[in-house]
C-alpha cells in the first residue's frame, strides 16, 4: 500500500500527471473510486481484494478527462480495457499511466501500450475455472431453457442503465437506446423492450467486452448479465481465436472487414 | 383517529393473511428471491421475508408501476378514438411489511402526482393500497430515516403497523380507518396491549444531519461548481438510484403502435444526459454534476418548498444500489458542512 500511496505522491509532485485514479475506502468493508489530485491526498489510495471495480471507466468520463493527464491503478481488466480502447481508437498512447500493484504491494509502472501488451500476455486472460464451469452450466440448457432463463431475469430489469454506465467499453455519447427516429429499443421496461436491450448490449460488446464483470455487479436486481458476455467471449474465441483487450491495434472479430472473407454473405 | 395499540399472535397474522386474499385483495410484501429480497405477490405469512434491512426495490411500484398504460388510441381514417384505463378494475392490494420509511414515502409521491392536476390513474391506485407496515429490528449503515423526519418505528403513512416482539408476538398498531377495516375480520383475536415494550425492539438510527441545516445551505451551494463536480467525479449517471427510490416519480411517455397502440408511463431519471436535452440539441445540464445536484436539489430543497414535504425518506436504498457507493448520509454531510 505504501509503495502505491509513495507512486502517487512522486508523480503528482513531479506534474507528471494531474490525478491518480484508484480505489479508497467506501461503505462499510467496500472499496470505491477515488482521485486523488495532489500528494497531500495519497494517504487515501488503498489496495485489496475488495477493489473490485474496472476504474478504465473513467477515462471516458469527460468531468474525470478534464482534470488532467491520469494515473491509473489497475487490476487486470483494466488493462485489457485499456487496450481495448485504444484499439478502438478512443485513447492515445502516453495519455495515461496505469500502476499495478501485486500482492506484495509493489507497484509497476507502465507509461506505454507497448508496456501494457508486454504485462497483459503475462497474465491469465481466460475465463477462470469458476467462470468456466457457470457458462458450461448455461450451455447444457436447451435453446427454450435458455430462452425461459433470460425472460425470468430480464423481467426483473428496470432499464436503470446501470450496466451501460458500469462499462467502459460501453461509451457512445449517443446509445441505440437513444436514437428514436426510428425507435430501434423500445423505452418502456417491459418484456419485448428488456429483451432487446439486453440483446442488443451484448452483441455492441461481442469481441470486445474484456469480462470484467462490472455490469453484473452494477446490476440492482442481479441479472447474470456477465453470462451473455462470457458465453459471446467464448464464441469468439472458438471461431475467431481472438481475445479483446491483448493489443493496442487489433482487428476486431465482429467489426473488421475483409475482403477476402470466408463467409459468402458479406461479400 | 387516535392510534389504537393491540397485539397480535402470528397465527392471527396468518389467518388475516387468508382473509384478505379470500377477499379478493392481493397482498405485496418482501419475498426472497435468488440472493436478494424484493416486492412480491405473495400467497401466504410463510412466504414473506421479514429480517432484510431493505428489498432492493421499493413498494412505489404499488402505485407507480416501471411501465403502465395510460391510455389506448386507435386511428381510422383520421378519426382518433381514445380509450381510457378503466380505473374499476385496479387491484385492491395490500402492501404488507414494508419499513416506516416506505410508508411515509406514499406522501412524497401523493405530492407530485397531486400537484397542479391530479393525477386520476396514480390516484385510484394509492386509493386502493393499504399499507401494513413493519418496524425495522435492524437497520445498516445506508439508513437514514432520523435525519429526515422518520425513525425506525414511526407509524406515518403506514394504515396499521407491526412490530415484532419475538416469540410469534406482534405489536400492532391500528393507525387510520383504512387499517382498521383491514383488520376486522381478526378483531377478536387481537390481544389488549400487554404492555409490550415497542422502543427496546427498534434498531438504533443516529441522525446524520439536520434537515433545517440542508436547507439553509443547498440555496447558497447551488452555484458552487466545483463542490458539485468533486461530490459527484464517480458517478457514472445511471438511474439506480432513482429507481429504486421510493419517492422519486419522474417519467416519460412513450407512445407504441402504429395506428393502433398504447401511451405508457415509464420511469424515467434526472441522472440520464437524455433527461433534459431538448430537441434542438441543448442541453441545460451538461455536466452529471449538474444533474447529481439536480438530485439532491429537487428532494432536500425544491419539494420541501412547493409542496412542503422533503422528497427523501431515508431508506438509503440509493446508496445500496449503486454501482459506484455514492452514499447519500455522506453526500448530506458534505452538504451541511459545506461553506458556500
């Protein structure tokens, strides 16, 4: 913890970013977002096992941009979010750093893409065992199981949008959800406008979404949202042997087209 | 009416429980479902869930449904005919076990959708509740009820309210003619107050600020920008918190169909970017620090002063709910040190 708080103090000091984005102490036991603008603060950075949260969501929030040039502490979905976006071309190079702390505390520093894409093949970028057995369970269900399954938990959605907010690759100034000339997602939260929401979410996230779970955590009526994305995440690996979030230039699974396709449809 | 203390036995409670559905009423009270408790319909006492803090959502859905059709339309040849809910058909409900601060939010609510014109579908539906409330044993650190007026086992808004004393005992409490409707069909199980001993069975709530002191702050605080952008840099603008409140009552309407469709109410929130962007593509609040402030404004400052009551309850399901802890009690505090 206090190599991480001493990183912080060092580059705010030395202007070599405006804030440290990293977690703090939050509700009870929780850990949430902090931002920490000057050395005096860093006393406040902490890092656990509750720091849970993917904070490269901020680095689309145009309030959090404005303050500066941005440290961020990363756990490793952060960093495939990284990646991911600058693939996307949402950020630069050198426009942010991101410190990893590992469980000693020690913290590395990474100023580059380049840094990140070394640091990121080193880790385990698969779904966990865990997660693996909870996908195969959903994956022995039948077409009409699964198809009851999602429509008892979509009818709890309320449309809050929290998953939408929670992602960081869901950045659209202007979601789908907001376009009404035509209406392509129906407003209201009933059973056809839930459906397609959700549907709709995770196909935009289909080889892109690097699993960090935070939709299902934002979630308020804890709708398995991360299942959708975990099984898309499989398809496109399966088929496509590609993995979001591993490098800053990548052609996308379900966004680059070629020429040469195999397919005949897309020709 | 002068509230009339008894006492019931949870074999009484059940019996009533199969009294009203017997009656034609549905009964709405908290249900475990998966790992989360929420309103339900229930069918029985065993089924309702009694210890949680909280449910995830709040009991406004009673008269304040996510989604509700407010009238039907079908077009012939340029000649529109409208037809109306038939308001006859809405559901007696009883909402049962829902906290004090629930209860009270019906009064929140009642000021909005009574506001200017009443309104008749939110109306026929409140009318058509009867609220049973259940006194909190345990309260967390998101509640807040003795800041803003409530506490742990205030009767305000609830017809009848229950206290549980242990050992299948129910203090209750008949608040209003409505609860004591409600109740008859036991009136000659309902025991004589034994001098139960309501207050030793309460959770503690330490008040977190003081609503005088709120609003003499907010008025002056509203054009401190950077206090707004500090106090909300994490939020990410979703609107889980304002659909899990129990007061706030914010819609949009959306019409569906063709020639033939439906108008329908749905929720809507302050904290969306779409909530105030007008068709010309102005927006007068850019910023979510804009609309977090809008947040509090509209609860601690511009409901107290139009319609005399405060839009927030205290039941901190706001807090629970998001994805980012922005913890209302700690915002509040923010605000009544806050030196503008």
């Amino acid at each position: 913890m206090e190599d991480l708080r001493n990183k912080a103090r060092e580059l705010l000091a030395a202007k070599a970013v405006q804030v440290v984005v990293g977690y703090g102490r939050g509700t009870g036991a929780s850990r949430r977002a902090v931002f920490i603008q000057s050395a005096a603060e860093a006393g406040e950075l902490l890092f656990d096992n509750a720091c849970r949260q993917n904070l490269a969501v901020y680095l689309m929030k145009p309030e959090v941009r404005k303050l500066g040039k941005m440290a961020l502490v990363a756990i490793p979905a952060t960093l495939r979010t990284i990646l991911q976006l600058a693939s996307e071309n949402q950020i630069q190079d050198l426009e942010l750093l991101a410190l990893v702390p590992d469980a000693s505390g020690a913290v590395t520093q990474l100023a580059t893409f380049a840094a990140i894409e070394a640091h990121v093949v080193l880790q385990d970028n698969d779904l966990s065992a865990a997660e693996k057995g909870e996908l195969q369970k959903y994956e022995i269900m039948g077409m009409e199981q699964r198809r009851q399954f999602w429509e008892e938990h979509f009818s709890r959605c309320l449309k809050c949008y929290a998953c939408r907010a929670a992602c960081p690759l869901c950045y659209c100034s202007r979601c789908t959800v907001e376009c009404n000339q035509p209406q392509w997602i129906p407003v209201p939260a009933h059973d056809l406008g839930n459906l397609e929401w959700n549907i709709m979410r995770a196909m935009h996230l289909a080889g892109r979404c690097i699993n960090c779970g935070d939709c299902s955590r934002a979630c308020p009526v804890g709708i398995p949202l991360h299942l959708l994305n975990q099984k898309l995440i499989s398809e496109v690996y399966t088929h496509f042997n590609s993995r979001s979030g591993m490098a800053a230039k990548a052609d996308h699974a379900m966004s680059t087209f070629k020429p040469n396709d195999a397919e005949d449809f897309i020709r | 009416m002068a509230i009339e203390t008894t006492s019931i036995k949870r074999e009484t409670l059940e019996k009533l429980f199969s009294n009203w559905l017997s009656e034609g009423k549905r009964i709405l009270a908290p249900k475990k479902l998966g790992d989360h408790v929420d309103f339900a319909l229930v069918g029985s006492l065993a089924e309702v869930s009694l210890d949680q803090v909280q449910t995830v959502q709040s009991p406004k859905i009673a008269v304040f449904p996510r989604v509700e059709e407010l009238l039907a339309f079908q077009s012939t040849d340029g000649n529109v005919q409208l037809r109306e809910r038939d308001l006859a058909v809405l559901p007696e409900t009883v909402i049962f076990g829902l906290r004090p601060c629930d209860a009270a939010a019906f009064a929140s609510l009642k000021a909005i959708f009574d506001w200017d014109t009443p309104d008749k579908l939110f109306s026929a539906r409140l009318e058509k509740i009867t609220v049973v409330g259940l006194s909190c044993s345990r309260a967390d650190e998101y509640c807040f009820c003795t800041s803003v007026g409530g506490g742990p086992g205030a009767a305000a808004g609830s017809d009848i309210l229950l206290t549980d004393m242990g050992r299948e005992d129910f203090l209750l409490e008949i608040i209003s003619e409505k609860g004591r409707q409600a109740v008859r069909s036991v009136s000659a199980g309902l025991q004589p107050d034994a001098a139960m001993d309501k207050e030793s069975r309460l959770a503690r709530v330490t008040p977190a600020f003081t609503v005088e002191k709120i609003s003499s702050v907010l008025a002056a605080l509203f054009d401190d920008a950077s206090f707004w952008e500090k106090q909300s840099l994490r939020c990410l603008g979703c609107g889980a918190c304002a659909y899990v409140c129990p007061t706030c009552a914010c819609f949009d309407i959306q019409d569906e169909g063709g020639a033939s469709g439906k108008r329908l109410r749905c929720w809507d929130s302050c904290g969306f970017g779409l909530f105030t962007l007008h068709t010309s593509g102005h927006n007068p609040r850019p910023l979510q620090s804009q609309r977090w402030r809008q947040r509090l404004m509209h609860k601690f400052s511009y409901m107290p002063e139009r319609q005399s009551v405060l839009g927030c309850v205290g039941c901190g399901r706001c807090s629970r709910a998001c994805p980012v802890d922005m913890n209302m009690v700690e915002h509040m505090r923010a605000v009544a040190e806050a030196k503008p």
